[in-house]
C-alpha cells in the first residue's frame, strides 16, 4: 500500500498487501495505477475506521450493509469530491471485494448494490491546429540548454505526432528509438498491451536531432529521454515546461501534455478519420472510449485542416 495513514486489523492489512501484490504481478497494471488504486482503498479502510469505531478486520467488511457504504459515499461528497473521483473509488473498491470473494476471504454483495454516482460525459479538451503547432515550435527554445529544448520538442511530438500517452512516451528505451526512415513503432500501453502507431518523418527526425546533442550516455535498456542529471525525465518536467509556454503563448490552462494526444486524436477525426482506426492508434481497449471525440465540431476543424493531419505535410 503506498504511504497513506489508515487503522486495519493485520488480516485486514495482510489481504490488501496480498491485492496490490496481485495487481502489479498479476493484472501487471502500471506503477502509477496500483499507487491511484491503493490510494482509494486505504481512505476507504480508514473511513471504516471512524465509522465503525474500530480497527475494520475481514469479518467488518463481510458484515457491511449498503447503508454503510452510502455513508462513505455521502462522507466522499462532503469532502467535496468529484463524482468521477468517486466513481473511480467506488469501482476499486468493488474490484477489491471481488478479489476477495473469489479467495473466499470476505463474500459480500452489498458493494454492487450501491449506486454509482452520476458521471458528466468529459468531453476531451483539445487545442487548435495553430495552439498545438505553436506548442511544438516554443519547446525548442529552452531557456537553459538547447539540448533539453530538443528533448522536450521530441516528447511533446511522440503526444501530437502519434498520440502518445505521456507516460508511453517516457518508458520508451534508447533501444527503443526509431532509427532514419522507420515509418512505425511498438507502444506497450495501459494493461501492458502493445500496439503499433505510425511515425511520421519530422517525429523521427526530432528525436534522432535530441539523440544527436544529449550530453548524457545510456546504453540500449536505459529511457530515452533523460532529465538534465541524465536521470529518467519525469512527467512532471515537461507538465512543468508546459505550464511555462502556457502562460508564454497565451493558452488556456486546458493545454496540457495529454492535451496534446487528445488534439491528435480530435484532429485525425476532424479530418476525416475511421473511429476504429483512431481508437488503435490510441490504444482504447473500448470504442465508446474513442467516441466522446465525435463531439468535436468537425465542420470548423475542416476549414483548419486540408483533410489531413498537419503533420502529415511534412512526409517526404
């Protein structure tokens, strides 16, 4: 469980031990989902905690009524939680009890029978032809070293160029980058599930210009892109040095890394796109996923884009 302070009985702990380990070499889910997961169950146990005025062990869980969870519930919308944030925990929390009953620890329904909340239909935040394009152009002129400049225009055009995940971007190894004229690449994605996304001329180009000026070694195994120590870069930096051209162009707070992969995504559609063909592209396990860009208006984005994607124009 990650570093969060919550009351459980060592049956109670030895069970979520046992469920993280499960996600994480099992469900092989990412670092960062395990951690989001665990999170949500750990305010959950330490909501029990206060609610039944105990340490919870398993016999608290297999005795919970739906009341009891719609007191979590109330307590989460007092808290002034989303209900997308509550969803999600909800849906961990149901997995977890799940997990349970198939082990024959805790079976108890009374999960499934609560509600869950509403959710409004997020509608994927995109920039505009001439926003994404500014983006890309402003990275390369970092302030303090021309190299890292290159490095963050190489990132940002794996999200726009090829709708990269920040995080699919991050984990690619120097073993892993595309040599000259390679026309695609292998992305392992959410689930550890690999996918093969085309790779545009000027997105090789840029990041063979970032390999050719890195001050940093790595052999074939290490990451690819490398902090200014010659660590691993995080997401933070470059959510950071977008936060930083944001406020220098003038953008909304909606121009974001991951809005970036959303603008590939909304722009390939605007111009004409197969939604099947997008949500491979994007590595979505569900169409209905890919779908929320159909509520772009693709009229306007027709009259930014000759029918295609304006990186395209730069194939040779």
């Amino acid at each position: 469980m990650p570093d969060v302070a919550f009351h459980a009985a060592p049956d109670l702990l030895c069970a979520t031990s046992a469920w993280q380990a499960w996600l994480r070499d099992e469900r092989r889910c990412s670092a960062h989902t395990c951690d989001a997961y665990a999170r949500d169950l750990a305010a959950f146990i330490e909501f029990l905690a206060h609610h039944l005025g105990k340490e919870p062990r398993l016999k608290e869980l297999k005795d919970l009524r739906p009341a009891d969870f719609r007191a979590w519930l109330a307590a989460r919308a007092n808290k002034g939680l989303s209900r997308t944030s509550t969803a999600r925990a909800l849906s961990v929390i149901r997995g977890f009890f799940r997990w349970l009953a198939k082990r024959e620890m805790v079976d108890n329904p009374a999960a499934m029978a609560v509600r869950t909340p509403k959710v409004p239909r997020a509608v994927p935040k995109a920039l505009s032809a001439p926003e994404a394009l500014d983006v890309i152009e402003e990275a390369d002129g970092h302030p303090s070293a021309a190299w890292i400049g290159k490095r963050d225009t190489a990132v940002l055009l794996l999200l726009y160029g090829c709708g990269l995940r920040i995080g699919e971007a991050l984990s690619l190894t120097r073993g892993e980058a595309p040599a000259p004229r390679q026309d695609s690449l292998t992305i392992t994605g959410k689930g550890n599930k690999q996918r093969r996304v085309p790779l545009l001329p000027v997105v090789v180009d840029a990041i063979q210009e970032y390999l050719s000026c890195c001050p940093h070694a790595a052999g074939q195994s290490g990451p690819l892109f490398l902090g200014q120590r010659g660590g691993p870069l995080r997401a933070r930096q470059i959510q950071k040095r977008m936060q930083e051209m944001r406020l220098l162009l003038g953008l909304p707070e909606k121009a974001t890394p991951h809005a970036l992969r959303h603008s590939f995504a909304t722009h390939l559609l605007g111009s004409g796109g197969d939604l099947r063909t997008i949500q491979e592209l994007l590595g979505h396990a569900s169409l209905s996923t890919t779908q929320r860009y159909t509520s772009v208006d693709a009229g306007a984005l027709l009259k930014v884009y000759d029918r295609a994607h304006p990186r395209a124009r730069n194939r040779t």
